[in-house]
C-alpha cells in the first residue's frame, strides 16, 4: 500500500479551492505555520531570553510571499534575508521591525547599503567582502557577522552536500581575521553565522554545529583578543516527509544547541524555513487524461515539475502523494507526469497510486510548504502556480495569483 500522512483539510474543501482558484494551487494551512513558529519559538525560548531585540528569524527564501511573512513576523519572527528583493518584500509589506538579517553572497555596493538602511545585520560570506561594505557604506555598521564554513571537519548531507566544498563562508583563520578587522575598522558588536545542513533531523548534528561555532568564538578570543557578541546558528531542522519517520524533535535540538551555547552568556539566532512553513503547504493538481499507458503506466496531472523542481533537483527528495477520495483502492506503480516537453517532467516514478484514478481527480502532494513554489520555474513555458492561504476559521485568500501567459512574455520584445 502507498503512504499516506493526514491532511488538515477535507477532500470537499480541497475541492472548493480548486474550483474556486484552479489548479495547480498551492495551498498554506495558516494555522499549522502558526504553530509550527509557535513552537519553534518556544523550544528556542533560552535563546530569545539571550537576546537584545534580534530573534528567531524565518528565512525567506523558504516561502517568499507577504502573505506568509505577515503570519510569521505576527508571531514574532525576524526575517533572514539572501537577496534585494527578499529585502523589498519584508520592507514593502511593513515587517523589518522585527530585525533583518543578511546574509548575502556576490553583493552589489547597493545592496549592502540597502540592508543596512533596513536595520539589518550585515553577515560577509568572505573575508574579501568586508572592505567592500566599509567602502559602500563609508564605515562599519556597529554590528557585523562573517559566515563561518568548517570544511572538513564537519559533514554535510545529500541535500547541502559537505560544507568543504559548498561555496558558502569562510575558513576558520578567515572568520577570526574578519571578526578582528570588522573591531578594528570600527564595529562593536561581531559575530558568527553558520548554515552547514539541511533536513537535518538529529540533534547531535546541531550540537556539534554549536561546538564549533562555539570553539571558534574561543580561539578568536585567545588569538585576536576580539570578543565574539552572538551567534546565529542558522537553519536546516528537517521535517517528516516520511510519515514513518520520527516526528522531529525540535525541543530536542533546541536543548542539544542550548547546551552548548546558552554558558556563553551571549545572543544566539536562529532562521529557519522548512521547519516553519514546509509540513503546511500542499501543492493541488488535477489529473487531466487519468492514467495513460505505454511501457509504464503514466498518471497525467495539470501541473509540470517546474512546479515542484525539488523533485527534480534534490536526489533524497521524496513527497506523499494523495488521489482524493481513492484511499483503499487497488493501486499499481505508475510514474506522475505534466505536459511539460521534456523526459524530466516526471515528478514521481513507479510510485504506488489507485489504479481507479480518472481525469478530474484531484491529487494532493504533501509538504510543499517551503522551497517549492519558490524553487518554481517557466521552463518550457510552464506557468507558475497561484497560492491560497487557509485561514484557521476555514475561509480561504488567493495570496499569490497564478501566473499566465501575459507574464511570460511580458519581459520580451517583439510581441
Ligand atoms: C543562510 C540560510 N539560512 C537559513 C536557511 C533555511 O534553511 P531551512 O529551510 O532548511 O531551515 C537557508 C536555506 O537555504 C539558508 O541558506
């Protein structure tokens, strides 16, 4: 039998949506991002206590909709930010009150201008970064961060790879030269980021993150005299897209981070994105020709994968996949394919799904809440989903309206 994982809505309501906004839909379950924030703000309580008006962030680039900022910054989250435009939209939709912090990568001068216009914490991915921003801002900000990178003596995963060869961050002589440098061009307050894994579920993983960042902070004491003022340990806490997994035990990762970091007596952020928003959204696709079949059987839908790249892109990607209303039919392997012209456009193979399965059937597939409507892309004129946000009372709003063809040609010349 295929997996199945409950969904917070009835098949009747993901049928109202989907008359009401047509498919393929992302769909936001406004009430489990609340308590996913609220309980990830309350495992991470200590860390808040430490402090000073700088937070628990959600990062952005995870689901990048005002919509979704605004449900996260009202529960109290600050916003990690890797671009300008992620800056606009938090500063356009009214949210930087709640602290920025930015940790770009091959910055133009404007940006870093920008963000420290914004209030928000300038993070240098290199070293080589950190007489740009004195230039373009004529002098440090008060508070800064070098992103720290500790190639081999920490392991990755299959989704961020090893930090020694990810493009992002410094070595450890780097980060103690930056800090040192950033003090004695005219910053007071400096500090550590990291971000080494990504749907990471154990919590020794993120104490030894700790440790290092902690170790790190102490020989930059012991050899540059320079006082590390906080710590931000990233994202990267997982989530259950195998509904036979553990549930993740956030308190536990929290406490494995505490443990390490809370003695030191000093600010510690986190930003996280998939263990907000990414067990709430749904992607709703409708199938449009059933189930056709060749040398394998081939379930059609009205989305393509450039809707869910992930499935493509991420080789341990995997995501329940629901047939509305065919639970406990007789089922077969089939592959789940879009009308995209490309072999790739294959979003699932030999999956388990109900051999009844006819055109007009909906399908939901879980766990599209964070890094999937905005991993999306028009390849081969594909059209980007809408999103709609259900709120807790069960009525729903259109917060992102789906793209059409005017969209696609509106940057060309010549039409
Ligand atoms: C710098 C940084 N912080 C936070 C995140 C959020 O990661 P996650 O959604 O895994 O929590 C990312 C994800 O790519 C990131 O690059």
């Amino acid at each position: 039998m295929s997996v199945s994982k409950e969904l917070p809505f009835t098949k009747d309501a993901f049928e109202d949506i989907a008359e009401t906004y047509g498919t393929p839909v992302f769909v936001y379950d406004e009430a489990g991002i609340r308590a996913s924030a609220q309980r990830l703000i309350k495992a991470f309580s200590w860390a808040e206590e430490l402090s000073d008006g700088q937070r628990n962030h959600f990062a952005v680039k995870a689901t990048p909709t005002p919509a979704i900022l605004r449900v996260v910054h009202d529960e109290g989250m600050g916003f990690d930010c890797s671009s300008r435009p992620e800056l606009s939209m938090v500063s356009g939709a009214g949210l930087a009150d709640t602290g920025i912090f930015y940790s770009s990568n091959n910055t133009p001068d404007e940006d870093y201008v920008y963000a420290n216009e914004l209030g928000g914490l300038i993070n240098i991915d290199k070293l080589g970064y950190l007489e740009q921003v004195h230039r373009a801002l004529g002098g440090l900000p008060t508070r800064m961060a070098i992103r720290y990178n500790p190639g081999k003596v920490k392991q990755g995963n299959d989704i961020i790879g090893d930090p020694y060869d990810s493009k992002f961050g410094a070595r450890p002589d780097q980060v103690i030269e930056g800090l040192r440098r950033m003090r004695q061009l005219g910053a007071t307050d400096v500090g550590i980021h990291t971000m080494v894994v990504s749907n990471e579920r154990r919590p020794e993983s993120f104490a030894e993150t700790a440790r290092l960042l902690r170790e790190l902070a102490e020989r930059a004491e012991a050899e540059a005299g320079v006082s590390v003022g906080f710590l931000n340990v990233g994202g990267g806490i997982g989530i259950n897209y195998h509904p036979d997994e553990d549930p993740v035990d956030i308190e536990g990762i929290s406490q494995a981070i505490e443990s390490e970091l809370a003695p030191m007596g000093i600010p510690i952020y986190t930003e996280h994105g998939r263990a907000v928003t990414g067990s709430h959204g749904y992607l709703l696709t409708r199938s449009t020709h059933g189930i056709q079949e060749s040398w394998h059987r081939y379930l059609q839908v009205d989305t393509s994968i450039n809707n869910m790249a992930r499935l493509a892109t991420v080789s341990a990607a995997f995501h329940v996949l629901d047939v509305l209303g065919r639970e406990g039919d007789p089922e077969d392997k089939m592959f789940v394919v879009g009308s995209m012209c490309a072999n790739t456009d294959r979003m699932f193979k030999e999956k388990l799904l109900p051999i009844t399965t006819q055109p007009g059937d909906l399908l939901v597939i879980h766990d599209a809440g964070a890094h999937s409507r905005a991993h999306s892309h028009n390849y081969n004129f594909r059209l980007r989903a809408g999103e709609v946000l259900v709120h807790p009372d069960g009525t729903h709003s259109l917060i992102r309206r789906p793209e059409t063809e005017d969209d696609l040609f509106a940057t060309t010349k010549g039409l």
